[in-house]
C-alpha cells in the first residue's frame, strides 16, 4: 500500500520511513501541500500522513483542498504534527475532514498502531470518507485564526532561534580565533595539506624552522621541492604524504631530514593523520613536527661518549647499572651483560632478575644490604658471588648510591659491579672456610691457649641462647650446669693441654636455665713452631637424642616388663592351678566340720587372689583373652585398689565410693581394668604437688532431656563410673581434643592413652564425658549399659562334683609344667578317666599313633615346647576329624593363636582352673 508523508524537514520523513517501510507499506514525500497535491492526482495513494506547518501551503489548506475533491476525499487523513499540539488544533483538525489527529512523539509501535488500524479500514472498506462539518465562511475563519496564532508563535521561536544562533555563531568565532592563536604561538611546526598535498595551514614554528613565511607556502606545490630538494628522498616523502591523505596511514616518530630557506638542514620528527569530512571522506592532512636537531647532535655525542666507556669499562671489567625502584626497571650497561654472561633479551631486567643471577648463598646478604642502604638513605658497598647461565661462580665487587626527586623521594639506585674474581681467589680459601664456620649446623667454639672464648658461630648463639658479644672473654666455664664434677673438667683440661684430643658428653646450661647434652671435640691448635695457642671445641647438640634414647630404653624396658610379666603369669597359672585343684581335692576328701577344712579354704583364697593378681599382670601385657563377662565394677574396681595406691604414691590422696546397688554390667573385664588404670594414672600426672583422687559407682537413668545435651548418649539404665582429680585442670581447647589420637599434653606422651579409652568405652556401646576447668581439676564419667539390677551377692558355692565321674574314658593329657601335669593326672583318674600323659607334642603324637582307638579326648596346653597346641590339634584331626579337644593356657599372645581357636570352636580352659572347671569341661565335651 502507498502512503504519502508531506512534510518539509527530511529528518522528519526520514524517520517515518524507517518506521513503516519494515511493514510492507511503499512511502512516497513532498515538502508542501501544494506538490503533494500534484502527486495525489497522478499517483495512486492509500493514505495521507501530513504535517501542518509548511511553506507554500499547510497541511490546514491540504486536508481542505482534499475533503473538497470527490476522487480524493476517499483517501484517510492523518495530521501528524509538533506545532499543533493544542486540544483546539486537534478539533479543527477533524473538523476539516480529518480521520486521525497525531502529536509528535509517540512511540513506533502506537504510531504503526494508528496507521494499521487506518489501512486495515481501507482494505475492508469499512472506512466511511469524512467530510468538512464547517461551513466555508467559518472554515476559513478558524484557520485563519490558528494560522495567525501559530505564526506569531513561530516568529518568537524563530527570533529565539536568531538570538542562540547568533550566540553561538559568536562563540564558534571566539573559539576558532582561540584556535588559531594556539596553532599559531604553538613551538611545534603544525601544518594542514589539502587533498593535493597543497598548505592551508603553517604556523609560525612551521615558519621559524623552516624559513618559509606562510604568504610563500599557502597553496604552493614548490614548497616539497624547497624543503626536500633531492628529488629521489622528495618523491619518498611526497609519497609517505599521500599515503597519510589516502591510505589513511597515520606516521609516528616519523623523522626526516628538510632543509631550510637558509640552506642549513634540520631532523624533524613528525606525528601525521588525515583528516575527515562529515562525509567520512578524507580530504587532507595535518601534521605535527618537532625540531630534534639538537638533540640528534647531542645522542651522537652520547654514543661517542658512550663508546668511549664501553671500552674503559671493558678494559676495567667494570659495568654500570641503573635501578628505578619506582617501576622497578633495570638498565644494565654492555658490560653489565657480558660480567653476568647473559644475553639483553635472555635477562628480565629487573630487581628480581639481578638478585636470581646472584649466587645463592649470597642473595640475602646482597638484598639485605641493598635494602638496608635504602633504609639508612646511604651508600653501600658489598662483595658477592654470582651465578653465570653456564655454571661458573664469579666474585663482583658492587657499589650503589641512592638518588632523589625535587620532593625528596627515593627514585633510583645507580652504581656498578666490577669483576674481581681474579682479586679474590687468593682470598676464597679462607672466605669458605669463614662460611663453613658461620654456617656449620654445629657450634664452633675458639678460644685463646687459657680458655677464654675469642670466637662462637652463629650455631652456639643458637644452642645456648648467648649472643657473640654476650661470650667473647669469658671462659665456657659459664655454661656448667653442676652436673660434672670438679675431676671431670679437671680431666679434660689436663688432656687438652698436654696437645691430646678430648672427646665426650657434657651436660651444660643455657641462658635460660634449661639444661642441654652436648658431644664435644676439643683439639689444641698449633702454630708453625707447633706451640699450642689456641682451642678449638666443636660441639653438637644431642639433647634430642638423649631423650629419644631414654624413651627407647623406657619403651624397650616397659616391653620387656610386658613380656617378662606375660611369663610369669604363664607359669604362675600352672603353679596356681594346681593349688587351686589340689584345694578343691582336699575340700571334696574333708567333712564340713573337719578342723584342717578352713587351713584348705585359706590355701585356695590365696590362690585365687594369686590368680586375681595374675590377670591384672596379664592386663598390663596385654596378653589376656579379651571376653565380656557379666562384671560387678565395685568388686573390679575393689581387686584394683592396691595396685593403685602403689601407682599412684603416697602424695595423693585416695578415696572411693560404691553404689551398694550397682547394676551389673556386660563388659570385658580387662580392658574396663585398662580404663581404670590410664584415667586413674593421668589423675596422677596432673597432680604433681599432690592432691586428691576419688572414684565413684552409681546407677544413673539417662533421659531424653540429657540425649539432646549430649547427642552421643541413649536414654535408658546405665552405671556410671567418675574418676575425679583436684589437679591442674584444662582449658576448653584441651577438652576438645583430649580423646584425639596423639593429642598429649604430656612432653612425653604418646597421645593414645585416652583414645585407646574412648574406643573401649564406644566398643561396649558406652560413652564417656570430661569436664575440666584450669586450676580446678578434672572428672572423667564413664556410662555403660546396666544389664539388670544386682540383689545381694551369693555365698560362694560350695564345689559339688556330683555327676562329673568317668567312665573309663581315654584322655591324652599334654602339658609341660610337671606340677599341673601332675595334677590334671592325678584329678582324672581320680574321677573315672583313664589319661595317657604327654610331655609334648612329639610325645603326644607317638602316643596317638599307638592308642588311636582309645583316645575319646585330647587335652591340652596351648604354649608347648616345639610344635604348639595348635599344630598338635591340626596333625591329630587330620588322622581323626571327629577327635574332641579342649585347649588350656595361661596367657595369650602371638604365639597362642585365639583368632584361630575361636574361630574353629574349640572348648578353651583358662589357667588357673579349679576342680570343678576341669571335670566339667571334659564331661561337657565328651558328651557332645
């Protein structure tokens, strides 16, 4: 469809072009009614867009002109206007026949709204032609009208307009004389070529270098040939010119050689770039041109200068060098590089990159001095090493002063470094010596031929805490720590002085009292005539390893305890074992009233404290069967009293307190042993003044309020064991961390202690909580399930072995220890049994082979000499896998194989046994 827009300003069709053309719709425009009057005859037009205000004929008189012709009063109308903003306008807008009356601006998509709706009218001819409601006389009158008042309003707009105009135009002059005046007092050569390369702008430095005034060159194509008289370097320049104008090439530091009206030739460095009209098109150039004659002159000068040093620094091996500590650039001379064997490019030139070409051992003390000198605004001088790429060590000597700016701030460091490693090889023997010396992770002691101190390395300041100036003329005596006798120094004086070596241990004290080991070498020193005149004493701290070697000892002894202890248990077993049995012989052989009965009953109390004795050893080396029994923690905690009055001495006080009530519990007997002994032992190790100790039993009931305090526990029954100290306490951070393996606060603690606790205590599905305040001691509270609420405590059964006799039954008794072998002997025959009685394995195994068909049972110790009770159950079950066994031991440990035992169900006595457990066990296993 064909939509005319009639309106004088392009932008303003323009815009609307661009809005409707991405539609479909084809835009036709006239700048007046009167030729879109024209266009409207002769073309073919869907709809009229119209502005009011227009030279030759509005758009008032166009709508008229239009609604007043029958071919184009079909066409709709829209007035769309900036002018005619008024609610009058819109009225006598429509009045004139008008379909839409818009105001500028509007947004795109409600403008092509208008339009849409309007052609959409069209195309379904739905669209009704308006007509003009006025009549001619007023029609006119009413234009009039708003014609005069709209004039009268663009007149005062348009004098405004004038005025801003004027004003600005007045500024623009200003601005373009401030221009010129810039341009022309500028000290740069500053000129504008046209498109032909011809001046339309010289100033006056343009003027003052090259001689030419601007009268001569304005326009003037003979201005190339004056200023570049070779005509091959004219046509280079001419061409780099045009290159600016047409290529748009934009030079920089772009230096040719003119020469002026004068005759004398000048170097000028140019800045160029074309320039553009509001077209984008470029139509010239300017161009920007410094005089650096002079200073050309003076950089030629410079590298005269310049060559000349070189060559004094290469004959002197000597280079400078340029720090900005601002930017941290570094600017080395020639020699510089060829001092360090590094290649310009290869170096990162800066402060960094000097101190990584420093030798190693030297950086520090290099960066220190420097740093220092910046620090103390001072000049420094140092010797180093450096490091060359290749691997050779060469030795500089290097100087650097420090300069500033107007304001007084640090800017630069300036010096050199001079290659005198020829200088100081002389020198280098004793210099690693002084270093090996200083640096020795040893101490290093010199003193003169009465033993006053002349020298200590750094390492004895470290050691012992005294500084260089705190031990210069004082003998080492000062160090004596009381330990050695008065003959020890003696000794070794008398050896040293005699011109012998001295070798040994000293135990000395540091500055702050803390006493320390020491292996010590002392050697005379001789002069040439071999007169001794000085000492030498080099010594090594070796307190670490006397303390490591002690706990070495300590752990070995404490192993050896553990063993030694698992070997006397074993044969304590066997000896109370027999005690114990024999007892319960004679007890079954006496009447109740017989008046030796209660010596017997003593005898077998005594034992089974020995035995009760002989499994706390057991849980000390841990070579214990570790088994839950149903426990009475009172009456385990009453059998560990003595031992742990003696554990933890006389200077502590011991008390406890025991629930006369206290639920039974299920747990291993030895590990809740263990419990007792660690919390018990670390009460003691806090309390090195002393103090008090106490242990408590009590039934306690666990409620969902406490389970929410501590979420770790479980409501229900459980006994509560608390070991509380008065000593010295910990801090919440110690608390936190006290149940972590390896945590100790103890210097020689292993840390696993209280781990080991926690998880015997989780493993019998218990807890167990600390608290702790610093100086007001601690109180571990172990729970663990109560499985029943105890009554009174039963007498001791009296031991019944009604039922328990033989048959006649074989049984192959195995056992080492002549004493229970005896005994378990003596019982079963004396009950029944017939025994066949092995010494060994060895003899075991001939004795089988002779009286396989008799043998029903196999009987014996674990831990034999030779093959184990084990091997000896596994060669016999191979001949006969239904052969019953029952296996007995003292004590367990590598060598006893439990996992194994539990693992295939074998019935196993423990030692000591009684009567009764031996009857019992062989009835119970013969019957199944």
């Amino acid at each position: 469809m064909n939509i005319l827009i009639v309106d004088d300003q392009v932008f303003n069709y323009e815009l609307i072009k661009a809005m409707l053309e991405p539609e479909g719709y084809t835009v036709l425009f006239e700048t007046n009614g009167k030729s879109a009057l024209q266009t409207l005859r002769q073309k073919k037009v869907d709809l009229i867009i119209s502005d009011i205000f227009m030279p030759v004929m509005d758009g008032f008189q166009l709508c008229m002109e239009c609604k007043s012709d029958r071919e184009l009063r079909r066409i709709p109308f829209i007035f769309y206007t900036a002018t005619y903003t008024e609610k009058e306008d819109e009225e006598f807008a429509l009045s004139l026949g008008a379909d839409r009356f818009i105001r500028k601006p509007i947004e795109p998509e409600s403008f092509l709204a208008e339009v849409g709706d309007m052609l959409r009218e069209v195309k379904d001819k739905t669209m009704q032609p308006k007509v003009a409601t006025l009549e001619d006389e007023e029609t006119l009158r009413r234009y009039s009208q708003r014609l005069s008042t709209k004039l009268e309003k663009k007149v005062v707009e348009l004098q405004e307009e004038v005025a801003e105009r004027n004003k600005a135009e007045e500024k623009v002059r200003r601005l373009n004389r401030y221009l010129e005046s810039v341009i022309d007092n500028v000290n740069v050569w500053f000129n504008v070529l046209d498109e032909k390369r011809r001046v339309t702008i010289w100033n006056k430095a343009a003027e003052r270098i090259s001689g030419y005034t601007k009268e001569e060159v304005m326009g003037n194509e003979k201005i190339w040939e004056w200023l570049y008289p070779d005509e091959k370097y004219r046509a280079q320049m001419t061409s780099a010119a045009l290159d600016v104008i047409k290529q748009e090439k934009v030079l920089e530091d772009y230096e040719t050689t003119i020469r002026s009206k004068d005759g004398e030739e000048r170097i000028i460095s140019w800045y160029s770039k074309n320039l553009i009209d509001e077209h984008g098109k470029s139509v010239g150039s300017v161009s920007l041109g410094v005089d650096v004659s002079e200073r050309k002159q003076a950089e030629r000068a410079l590298r005269k200068s310049e060559s000349g040093l070189r060559k004094a620094q290469q004959i002197s091996r000597m280079g400078n060098w340029e720090w900005n500590i601002v930017s941290d650039e570094l600017i080395w001379s020639d020699e510089m590089y060829k001092i360090f064997g590094v290649e310009p490019g290869a170096f990162k030139a800066t402060y960094e990159g000097f101190i990584k070409a420093v030798h190693p051992d030297d950086r520090e003390k290099v960066d220190k001095t420097v740093h220092e000198a910046l620090a103390a605004k001072k000049p420094y001088a140092i010797t180093h090493r450096i490091l060359l790429p290749n691997g050779e060590v060469r030795i500089v000597n290097a100087q650097g002063e420090i300069e500033y700016d107007e304001a007084g701030n640090q800017v630069r460091l300036v010096g050199i470094e001079q290659d005198v490693t020829e200088k100081e090889l002389s020198e280098e023997a004793v210099r690693q010596l002084s270093a090996a010396v200083e640096q020795s992770p040893v101490s290093i002691v010199i003193t003169d031929k009465e033993g006053d101190i002349e020298y200590v390395n750094p390492k004895f300041t470290e050691v012992t805490g005294y500084g260089y100036k705190e031990a210069i003329g004082k003998n080492p005596r000062f160090l004596k720590s009381g330990e050695h006798t008065q003959a020890f120094y003696k000794e070794m004086w008398d050896t040293i002085t005699s011109g012998k070596e001295w070798n040994g241990e000293l135990h000395n004290k540091k500055k702050g009292g803390e006493l320390y080991w020491e292996s010590a070498l002392i050697s005379p020193v001789r002069d040439n005539e071999g007169t001794i005149t000085h000492f030498i004493c080099i010594k090594e701290d070796v307190t670490e390893k006397k303390n490591l070697e002690a706990q070495l000892i300590q752990s070995q002894k404490m192993e050896a305890i553990g063993t030694l202890a698992g070997g006397v248990a074993h044969d304590f077993n066997n000896m109370l074992s027999a005690i114990i049995g024999y007892s319960d012989f004679l007890l079954m052989k006496m009447d109740d009233n017989d008046q030796y009965r209660g010596i017997i009953e003593e005898i077998k109390k005594a034992g089974n404290r020995a035995a009760s004795l002989t499994n706390q050893l057991l849980a000390f080396s841990r070579k214990q069967v570790l088994e839950k029994t149903v426990l009475d923690l009172n009456d385990v905690i009453k059998d560990m009293e003595k031992m742990l009055k003696r554990l933890i001495g006389e200077d502590i006080t011991f008390s406890t307190s025991f629930d006369p009530s206290l639920a039974p519990v299920e747990a291993d007997k030895g590990q809740f042993e263990q419990i007792v002994m660690n919390l018990v032992i670390n009460a003691r190790d806090a309390m090195p003044g002393g103090g008090n100790l106490s242990i408590k039993t009590e039934n306690v009931i666990i409620d969902p309020r406490y389970v929410k305090v501590y979420s770790y526990a479980r409501p229900g029954r459980f006994v509560c064991v608390t070991v509380e100290d008065t000593g010295v306490g910990m801090n919440e951070e110690t608390v936190a961390s006290v149940f972590d393996p390896f945590f100790t606060t103890k210097e020689t603690g292993t840390g696993l202690g209280l781990s080991v606790i926690y998880g015997i205590v989780k493993q019998h599905n218990g807890w167990i909580n600390v608290h702790s305040e610093p100086g007001r001691g601690s109180s571990f509270r172990t729970y663990l399930p109560a499985i029943g609420m105890k009554g009174d405590k039963a007498p001791e059964a009296k031991v019944s072995l009604k039922g328990l006799k033989g048959e006649g039954e074989w049984v192959l008794l195995v056992e080492d220890d002549a004493l229970l072998r005896n005994f378990a002997t003596k019982a079963l025959e004396e009950y029944g049994y017939a025994v066949f009685v092995a010494k060994n394995a060895d003899e075991a195994l001939k004795i089988y082979e002779e009286h396989k068909e008799e043998v029903g049972l196999l009987f014996s110790d674990v831990v034999l000499p030779g093959k184990s009770g084990i091997e000896l159950v596994e060669a016999l079950r191979e001949k006969n896998p239904g052969l019953k066994v029952i296996l007995s031991s003292g004590y367990l440990d590598e060598k006893s194989q439990w996992p194994v035992i539990k693992k295939r169900g074998y019935r196993f006595m423990n030692k000591p046994y009684n009567l009764a457990d031996l009857l019992h066990a062989v009835k119970e296993v013969l019957k199944q």
